[in-house]
C-alpha cells in the first residue's frame, strides 16, 4: 500500500464556529481570536517518540515529518501558513517522561486566517477520499472538580525549601516547580466546551486541544511564518490587582522587582542562545513589557529573526525546549532537581504544543495553564499543573499562591 499523502486545501464560505467540527472526545484544536485550524473526523496518522528514542524526541519527529512532507503531492492554492499538510503536536517536557510526544495528521481540517477560511483534506495515495463530516451538536454541559494531586500544598511548599538552599549552595540560580491537581469529569463530557470556555475566556492564549492534552497558554514558544522566526518570552508573574488603584499598583510593582527582572532576563539569555545557530539576524527588545492577562501581569519579551536555510518549527522546538522560563537555569541542572522534587512525571504539561505544516511554518506554545484527559472505564481522569520560577529571595507561600493564580482559568473552566 502506498504510503504517499494527497492533500488537497480549498476555500469555504466562512464558518462560524471551527470548534463545531471537532471530535468531543477527542478534540483537535488550535485557537486564538477566532483564527486558528481544526480537525474534523478520525485522525489519518500518527507519529510518536517514546522515551528512549535515540537522540531527541522533537528531533525524530522532525525528521520523520520531513520524510513524510516532501513526498507528499499538495494542492493547495491557498497557500497559507496552516494549509496544505499539516499536523497537531504534543511533547513530554522531559525525555525520560513516560508520555509519548506525538504529531497527529488529520484526516481532514477546517481553518481560518483572518477573513480567509479553508478545509483541507488528507489521504494516503491509494486510499478512499475523506467523506466530509457535519458539525456535531455541543453535548450537554457538565462539570468537574479537582483536588490536590501527589504534591500538597504542604508538600510544594516544603519542595520550595529544598530547591531555596540548593540555590543559596550555588548550585544553580534557578528551576520552576510545578504540583498537580487530579479529578474526574463524567464520561462522555462533550470536551470541546471545555475548549471553547478557556478560548472565550483568555482571548489573547493560544487554546488548544491535542491527544487529550487541553489548555490555554499565554507563552508562545516559537512561530514561524514564511520564514520569519518569532518567540514571546515570558517570566515574571503578578496576580492581577482586586479593583484598578491595586492593579497599577501590582504592575508597578513588577515591572520594578529586581528577583522578577533577573529571572526575566536568565529566560530571554536561554531564549537567544538557543535560537541563534538556527537563524540570522536574531534580536530581542531591551526591556521587558507587561502582558495583562486577564488574572494577572507578565514580564514579557519580544524576539525576531529569520530562519536558516533547511530547517522548520520543529527543528527549533528541540533547540529551545525546555527553556529557562519552564525549567531553570543552567537548564540541565535545573531538569535534575524538578525530577527529585516533584513527586508526579509532569508528561506534556510546560512541553511544546501547536502545529507544523510542510513548508516547515507553525505556532508552537508551551503547555501551560492546562490539564491532561485520559478516559477510563466509569469517567474520565484530570490531572492538571501550575507551576513558579524559584530564584534566590522566593518565598514558598507566595510561590504556592502563584500556582493557585495560574490553576484559576483551569479550574474556573472544568466548573
């Protein structure tokens, strides 16, 4: 049987709601503003690294999605990023994670690019056309609850401690802790409400839904768009003042905190050094703005290049992942002690998630503000994760009251 892909893009009339399309139980989705891609129907094909994968996992990926790419035929007049073959991708954040890094390719996805909408179709060579699905009505609304996980609060907080004097040792200036929520939610929940809450919710993340990982991430990782090279760094947080006096009050507070200002710039360092041997002509802002979410304040900065020769997105993906703003600094270390200190295998959460094409464009966020759906017999199992950057001069309760900030959009969502 043939292995090669047919791929055929064409425009549609406008869709009023890409999410419509989707699988409830298993939704694929990429959203931002309304533009974003979708896939409808049963996925075509998977590819997976596991840990113990030779080399990197993102680097097999990439190169297993380059073989698959270059010999597929595409008709896509389109011609936007997102059209023609693309693919959906969640990846461990550790390479010793027992979760698999995957790319699922659609069988079929309907997308939109500002006032331009598309539905592309996927199939292998000799195979039978894609039957082009109807929308699926929303299932009814449901409800969930999560409680603390395998780190408590007492725990994360002791952990803080722990990782507080391997600082003060000088054994690194950084690592970011996470604890974890777990619960359930009914069986047959209608996932894609889930989605669409956080995607209305937090207009300015990246929502997105891809093998059971569902989550709304404020933190781009890296974007490129015809070959222009993007990252948004973020590190730094303030939760976000009860009325506006304490609101400017909270972002000045921020914007003028060295403990905050250093971990912010240990990130942006990190975030350069790593994109460098993959671009030309790489700068950043020289100083730091404030993102306003809609729970609370970022540091966040700006970095532009152009993309070398050969290369995609997710050739980047395994040069800037893990960065400092997700792991530590020096980030080798720093993955040593998450691994003694937390009490759980993080899978995908502060991973890269987004989506590739075959001209090596895409969006590529890391996975915060977000949980993990795994379907069991009776239910459906929940385990969602917050984390917080620990420098010198951190204080365990105020890092514990940061992860309850950044759960809120999660647990506010399953509710």
């Amino acid at each position: 049987m043939s292995s090669t892909l047919v791929v055929e893009t064409r425009e549609i009339d406008p869709v009023e709601d890409l999410l419509a399309a989707a699988d409830p139980a298993r939704p694929l989705a990429w959203l931002r503003r309304g533009d974003g891609i979708v896939a409808v129907g049963e996925p075509l094909r998977e590819l997976r690294a596991s840990a113990g994968s030779t080399g990197l996992r993102s680097s097999a990926l990439a190169t297993a999605w380059r073989y698959l790419a270059s010999g597929a035929r595409i008709d896509d007049p389109v011609g936007l990023p997102g059209t023609g073959l693309v693919a959906f991708g969640a990846l461990a954040f550790d390479e010793k994670s027992a979760s698999d890094s995957v790319l699922v390719i659609p069988s079929q996805v309907i997308g939109r690019h500002g006032h331009t909408f598309w539905r592309t179709t996927i199939r292998v060579a000799d195979g039978p056309a894609p039957v082009v699905a109807d929308d699926q009505p929303y299932g009814p609304h449901w409800a969930g609850t999560v409680g603390p996980g395998a780190q408590s609060p007492q725990g994360y907080q002791d952990s803080v401690r722990q990782a507080l004097g391997r600082i003060a040792q000088g054994e690194l200036s950084k690592v970011v802790l996470a604890r974890d929520l777990t619960g359930t939610i009914p069986a047959g929940s209608d996932l894609r409400r889930l989605v669409r809450a956080l995607s209305t919710g937090y207009p300015d993340t990246w929502a997105f839904a891809v093998d059971g990982l569902i989550g709304a991430s404020p933190e781009t990782l890296v974007t490129v768009q015809n070959r222009t090279v993007t990252a948004r760094v973020l590190a730094g947080t303030v939760s976000r003042g009860a009325d506006a006096d304490a609101d400017t009050a909270a972002s000045a507070a921020l914007a003028s905190s060295t403990k905050d200002l250093d971990e912010h710039q240990y990130a942006v360092q990190s975030v350069l050094a790593s994109l460098r041997p993959h671009t030309r002509a790489l700068a950043a802002s020289e100083q730091p703005f404030l993102l306003k979410l809609p729970n609370l304040f970022h540091l966040a900065t700006d970095v532009e290049g152009e993309l070398a020769e050969g290369e995609s997105a997710l050739d980047l993906i395994g040069a800037l992942h893990p960065t400092a703003a997700v792991a530590g600094t020096p980030t080798t270390i720093a993955i040593g002690v998450i691994r003694e200190l937390e009490p759980f295998d993080r899978g995908r959460y502060a991973g890269p998630v987004g989506w590739v094409d075959a001209a090596g464009n895409g969006e590529w966020a890391i996975a915060l503000r977000c949980a993990q759906f795994e379907a069991g017999v009776d239910d459906i199992h929940v385990t969602a994760y917050a984390g917080a950057g620990i420098v010198a001069g951190s204080d365990p309760e105020s890092e514990l009251l940061e992860t309850r900030v950044k759960f809120r959009p999660l647990v506010d969502a399953l509710a």
